[in-house]
C-alpha cells in the first residue's frame, strides 16, 4: 500500500487531506480510494466522479462531468475508523453512528471553474453541496448546511475535503454516516 498522509495537520485548518492509494478509471468514472492517518489508524473512503468521453481528432479525452453527484462508498473497517475520527475531532451536536453507511452516497457538484476538467490537470477542484431545501419540513438548526470543496491531483496522488465554512466537516458526518 502506498504511503498516506496524515488526516489532519497539527492544528485543523478547515482541510482533511488524503492520498489517493488507488484509482480507477472507467469510461464513465474516475473512482478514487482514499486513505490517510489519523494517528496510528487509516482511515478513508472511496469516491467516484462521473466522467464525459469526447472523440477529437480520432483520439478519445475524457473529462469530469461540469456538474452531477459525486459517490461516496465505503472500505470496510478504514471508513468506519473515519467516521470515529470525524465524530471525535468534531463532536458534532448530534449523536452519530459509529460506523460509515453501508449504501453507497451521492453529493452533488459542480466544477468549481467554468468548462470541464481533463483528467490530466494539476489540480480540480469541485464544489460539494447538499441544497438544504429539500429539509424544509425540518426547523432550520436540524437541516444540514454542506458546502464543501473536494480537491484532488492525480499526478500528486492527494486529495482534500475543504470547509468552506467552520462546522460543514460535521454536517459531512451526517452524510457518510449509517
């Protein structure tokens, strides 16, 4: 197994950062298993980013989808370990499980920037976000608030979930949770 990176930084900054220890690319998906160290446990996750397939000049390119649902799935036991160093860093207000949902989960996105990324870039970056809306039924301190950025380099094999705001990491809990 490729070496991981620590999950969080001496102090948190509002980033969780993983390496990519393993990818898969399909004509559809990039599917990326995501690993990193929360002390002497690994943690991580899988996600997959729908992909486009465009012919130019009799070559094939494929390029992430401008906007659409990312997919979260578990790992096994490194996902449930997630979601306890999640909950444990965070404490969130609620109580959550102690392990990461068995079903796989959709976030949707949208490319950060206009246009669509080729795989091969430096880095890309895509905006999560969960449209609390569709909680309206719900008084507004139970809804999810998730905007979040999720970044990731393939040549430099990390990737990283951003708050843009302080407490969308435990909202993300809420999601990832079972």
């Amino acid at each position: 197994m490729k070496q991981c990176i620590h999950l969080f930084e001496e102090e948190y900054d509002g980033e969780l950062r993983f390496s990519i220890i393993d990818k898969e690319i399909t004509p559809n998906a990039c599917v990326l298993t995501l690993g990193a160290y929360d002390g002497e446990d690994l943690v991580g996750f899988k996600i997959s980013i729908p992909l486009m397939t465009k012919k130019m000049f009799f070559k094939l390119f494929q390029f992430i989808q401008p906007s659409g649902a990312v997919v979260f799935s578990t790992i096994g036991e490194k996902s449930d370990r997630l979601i306890q160093s999640l909950k444990t860093y965070f404490n969130p207000s609620y109580e959550p499980s102690n392990g990461f949902t068995n079903e796989p989960v959709e976030i949707d996105y949208n490319l950060r920037n206009q246009g669509a990324y080729d795989l091969n870039q430096d880095k890309i970056y895509l905006r999560l976000f969960y449209d609390e809306e569709q909680d309206a039924d719900l008084p507004k301190n139970e809804r999810i608030h998730l905007n979040m950025n999720f970044a990731f380099n393939l040549s430099r094999e990390t990737a990283s979930l951003i708050e843009t705001k302080e407490g969308y990491s435990a909202d993300l809990i809420s999601f990832l949770m079972k």
